[in-house]
C-alpha cells in the first residue's frame, strides 16, 4: 500500500503548512498501533466474518486511519482492531454490518433506519448480511453526514453518502446494493480518493 502511505505523509504536510503548531496535531492523521494476528483472529471471531486479505494488510500495516483529534470535518474514523473489539463488545456497534455501523455512528439513534415504513426488517437484515462496514470519513459537513467505507462478500470495497437531512439518497443507494448494482474497487483505492478528497476540502476551508 505504497500510494496510501505517501498519500498519509502529504496530508500531514497540507496539516502543517494550513495550521500554527498548537493546532496542528488536531487535525494531523494519528500513528495508530498495528494489529496482530491474534487482534484480527478474535475481531473475526466476534464480528462473525472473514475480513478480505487487503483489509487485513491494511490493519497490519496502518492499524487504522483515525485522525488525532478531529471528529468534525475532514476526518477519519477507521477505528483499530482493538476499538472494534470494543465496540462490538459494549454494543456500540451491535454488528459490522452496513447499516449496523452506520446506527452506530450516531449512537445508535436513527429513527428512520428502524421504521419499517422507510425501509423493512427483512433489508436491513439483508444489507448488514451482504456488506460490512469498517469506518467512516467525513468532508465539510460538520457531524450531519459521513462517507462509510463498506466491503462485500466478493472482498470489494467501496463508500456510501448518508446525510441526515436527505434520507432518501441513502434509501435509494441501499436499494442499489440490494439488487447487487455495485462495481467495487480496492480499499487503498477507495481510502486514497478519500484522503485526497478530505485533504481538498482542509485545503479549501483554512487556506
């Protein structure tokens, strides 16, 4: 994951050039602890599933890809193994699952993904069977929206826009996953269009 790497180091460097030295580190992309063997084993275990071998390079490699302090706009949450473990655990997340994930990011409050009205039991079941999630980034939104980064049962990844003020975008994009209408593309493909565009969005806000 070469390109990934360098595409890491230039973002920090736009966070040292854009910010003073007391703020920088907020924004800058964490080292994050690599996992272990045994780490993914037992997410494995507990998330019932078998990750894709380039998702397992990347936590080998990467650990994560989490911003130091920035939650809010142009950030990361890629969490580690063990903060997945974690969550798993405490029912911050009660699955990897697509949409699961996605219920988790907002503390497990969106009404409208628990209203059969909006969409049924039987597709959510569906969705978080098919795609599981590892994470999210956001752009300039400010916490009301998040890009989440998702692999399927083929080992392809790719992203998926929900914002809370236009839940009919994500319904019609759910509904494209359920009838399998999907390209796909390599995690270091999808996290370096993700890099870029957050490091564009930085750069655009505070130069």
């Amino acid at each position: 994951m070469i390109e990934l790497k360098a595409l890491i180091k230039e973002y920090n460097e736009t966070c040292v050039r854009l910010f003073d030295d007391d703020d920088v580190e907020y924004y800058m992309l964490a080292e994050i602890p690599l996992a272990t063997d045994e780490q993914i084993w037992k997410l494995e275990e507990k998330a019932e599933i078998n990750f894709p071998a380039e998702l397992v390079e990347f936590y080998k490699t990467f650990g994560g890809l989490r911003n130091k302090g920035n939650r809010e706009s142009y950030c990361f949450d890629l969490n580690n193994v063990p903060d997945l473990i974690k969550k798993l655990k405490t029912g911050a997340f009660k699955s990897l699952g697509l949409i699961d994930v996605i219920r988790g990011s907002w503390g497990n409050h969106r009404p409208e993904l628990a209203n059969e009205e909006w969409i049924s039991n039987e597709k959510i079941s569906l969705i978080n069977e098919g795609y599981k999630c590892i994470g999210w980034y956001r752009d300039d939104t400010i916490l009301e929206s998040a890009y989440y980064v998702y692999f399927n049962s083929s080992g392809q990844f790719d992203s998926i826009f929900y914002d809370q003020d236009e839940f009919h975008e994500l319904l019609g994009a759910l509904e494209n996953l359920l009838q399998g209408n999907q390209t796909g593309d390599t995690l270091e493909n999808i996290l370096s269009d993700a890099i870029e565009q957050t490091q564009e969005t930085m750069t655009k806000w505070n130069e």
